[in-house]
C-alpha cells in the first residue's frame, strides 16, 4: 500500500490534545483508503526547551525535512514569556520552521457551515449562505523576518524597530498563489495592503495590478486593510479570496476566524514550491489559533482546526484527496448533528455539548 512520511510536532498547551485527535481520525481514513504514514514525532517550542533548553532541536528540523509534510500543533504560552525573544516558542521555532523549509503561501479557508451560522458573531442575515473566505497570507516576508530589527539605544533613549520589507518576486509568487486559488473558486481576489502609507504597499498594489493580466478572468480589488477589516463584518458575504501581506494576514485571519464561529475552526496550510515533477507541495500543516493556554489541559479544546489541517495534508502533501474529502464531509456532519465544543457552543437545546475526545469520537463515527 501507499506509504507516505509526515513529521508530527504537537507543541505545547492544546497541541498535545487536539493532535492526538487529530492522529486518530488518520488512522481511519489510512484503514478505509489504504495508505498508511509513518509519523515521527518530535518535540518543538516550549516543550522542547524544557527537554532540551532549545525551541527547535536539530533532531526536529531533520525529521521534518525527511517527511513529506509536517504536521503542527501550536506552540508557546506564559511558561516561556520570559525568555529572550530570539528563543521563545514563536521566534525560536515557528518562524524558523516556516522561512528553513521556504513555506510563503499562507492558506486559511475560513468556513462557516450554515448550521453554524448562529454561533457566529455576525448578524445571520449578513451570511445568509454561510461564510466562505479564502485568506491567502504571505509567510515568509514582510515586518516578521525585514531587517534590522532590534533594540538600541539611540539619542539617549532605549528604541526598538522592525522592518517591512518586501520584493517584488516575492509579491508576485503569492498573488500568483491567490490568483490560481480564485480561478478554482468565485474569481474575486481582494487584496489588501496599507498603500496610502507604506512603501511596501505602493509595490504590492502595483504589483498586483500587473499579476492581473496573467489572470483575466478574476476580478481584482484593493481594499486598505483597515477598511478590510471592516468590510469583513459588514459584507462578510461578498468576498471569495483574500491575499495580503504576513501581519495583516495574521490579525485578519483571526477576525475571519471568529466570523466562522471560533479560532478553533480555522485550519492552515503552508505551503513552498511544488516538489519536483510533481502536483504536490511540501508544506506544514496547523490550526490557525495558538496553544490556548486559558483551555489547555481541561480537555475541552474544540480539534477541529487540526482536523481539517490533517485533512488539508493529506489533500496538498500526499496527494490523498479522497480521504481528505471524507474528512471534510465527516466534520460538517457531525457540525450538521449539533455537536459542539464550549468554543462554538451557543447553548441551544439542540446542541450536544462535547469535549475534545467527543468530538472526535463523533467524526470517527461519521467516517
Ligand atoms: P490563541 O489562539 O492560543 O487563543 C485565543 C483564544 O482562542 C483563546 O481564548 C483560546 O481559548 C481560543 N482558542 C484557540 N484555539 C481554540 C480551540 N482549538 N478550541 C477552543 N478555543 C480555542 O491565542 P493567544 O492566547 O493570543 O496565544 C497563546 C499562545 O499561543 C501564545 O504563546 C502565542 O504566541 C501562541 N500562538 C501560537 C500559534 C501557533 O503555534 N501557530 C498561533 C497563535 C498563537
Ligand atoms: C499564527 C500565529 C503566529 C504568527 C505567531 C505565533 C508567531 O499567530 O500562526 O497566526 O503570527 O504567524
Ligand atoms: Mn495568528
């Protein structure tokens, strides 16, 4: 049988729970498709650190670039708050982790079922048909990696910086992301940038008004991100793909996130070049949302983020798409039956309130 390699790194807080789920809803779609991953785990950020006093140990970084994806969970949380920048979790090892393996195109497809439009913070008649955005976030560029960054002192006073910086091959191989991504969907890409202020983003519109000519069919607008961020709730219906630069991908994907219903809906993707002749990528699969210290250990995360993120694995990795359909079509049922996590709960009478293993209990059973 097909046999595929993937690096499972769970992380810390909620990591740990909703992955081992997460892992178990692959191992029945390995039984009912007949493939099977062999899954080397290992440890990244906080969890690493206490067993190593590194975020992201060499014997990590191989098992990831033996694999043929990676499967995260979340890392960080306040146990490490209180180290130096450079090794926390965040900057230790995420970041790391995504510019080592060249992982640029950020996807986060922020769905929210129309049984599920009620735990969703925006007026029900403002997403009659649900919610379906597609944030394409660039991950490699921008204020996260620019430089300098730092901290010095200047003129007598204690001063820190970071840089936006982009270049123009960088712009044109996300948007070339988004563009493709709204040819296979609505064929209407907004993208969002700060032009009225920020150098880089003068170049990224320019950018993608000439990207546009590539793609004739899809209907390109620009929205300054603030105003993005309003018409996300206002007209949350009338956008079908988002691309924009990392941090303003970061705060709105969070926002698109909670239109869904919760954080702990929202699965990722991140993806770099194809692998050689072939369709697929390699890329590290994770929820959108943290490590949630203020849940974790009680049992009650809402698994479904990591999920999805195994789903989407599966689907842009390894090329097993019918397993990653079943999973989607297994999570909308079980959201269609009422089960709910505390996270998407809205105590309606209806609802079956569950926990992390319950949850997955019933997608294993929709399966
Ligand atoms: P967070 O995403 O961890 O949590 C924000 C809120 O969403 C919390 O109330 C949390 O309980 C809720 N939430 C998140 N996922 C959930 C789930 N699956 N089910 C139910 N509720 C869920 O953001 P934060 O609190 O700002 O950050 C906590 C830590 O996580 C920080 O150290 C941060 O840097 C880190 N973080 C890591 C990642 C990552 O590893 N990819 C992403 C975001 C934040
Ligand atoms: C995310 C997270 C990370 C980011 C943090 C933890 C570095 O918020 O994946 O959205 O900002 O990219
Ligand atoms: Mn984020």
């Amino acid at each position: 049988s097909r046999t595929h390699r993937i690096a499972v790194l769970a992380g810390d807080g909620i990591g740990p729970e909703v992955m081992t789920e997460s892992l178990r809803v692959l191992d029945a779609v390995e039984a009912k498709f007949g493939f099977t991953t062999e899954r080397n785990e290992q440890l990244v950020g906080g969890a690493a650190i206490d067993a190593s006093g590194h975020p992201l140990p060499p014997a990590t970084v191989e098992a990831c670039e033996q694999a043929d994806a990676i499967l995260f969970g979340s890392v960080g949380g306040p146990k490490w708050e209180g180290l130096p920048p450079e090794i926390q979790p965040e900057r230790g090892a995420l970041l790391p982790l995504r510019k080592h393996f060249g992982l640029f195109a950020n996807l986060r497809p922020g769905v929210c079922l129309p049984s599920l439009t009620h735990a969703s913070p925006v007026k029900n008649e403002l997403i009659p048909h649900g919610f379906d955005v597609l944030c394409v976030r660039e991950l490699t560029g921008g204020v996260y990696f620019g430089t300098p960054k730092g901290r010095e002192v200047r003129e007598g006073e204690v001063t820190a910086f970071d840089t936006m910086v982009y270049k123009v091959s960088e712009i044109e191989r996300i948007l070339r992301v988004a563009f493709t991504a709204a040819m296979g969907r609505g064929k209407k890409l907004v993208s969002v940038d700060k032009a009225n202020v920020l150098a880089s983003s003068v170049l990224w519109r320019e950018t993608a008004v000439e990207i546009a000519k590539e793609f004739p069919e899809v209907e390109l607008s620009h929205l300054y991100v603030d105003n993005a961020a309003m018409q996300l709730v206002r007209r949350p219906d009338s956008f079908d793909v988002l691309v924009t630069e990392n941090l303003f991908g970061d705060i709105l994907s969070d926002e698109m996130a909670m239109i869904s219903g919760s954080l702990g809906m929202l699965p990722s993707a991140s993806l770099g070049g194809k692998k050689e002749g072939s369709d697929l990528y390699f890329g590290m699969y994770e929820p959108s949302g943290g490590s949630a210290p203020d849940i974790a250990g009680q049992g009650i995360a809402n698994p479904i983020a990591q999920i999805l993120s195994a789903a989407m694995l599966l689907r842009y990795s390894l090329g097993e798409s019918k397993a990653a359909d079943a999973i989607d079509a297994a999570v909308a049922r079980v959201i269609d039956e009422g089960y709910r996590t505390g996270d998407i709960a809205t105590g309606a009478a209806s609802e079956k309130k569950v926990g992390t293993r319950e949850m997955a209990d019933a997608i294993l059973a929709a399966l």
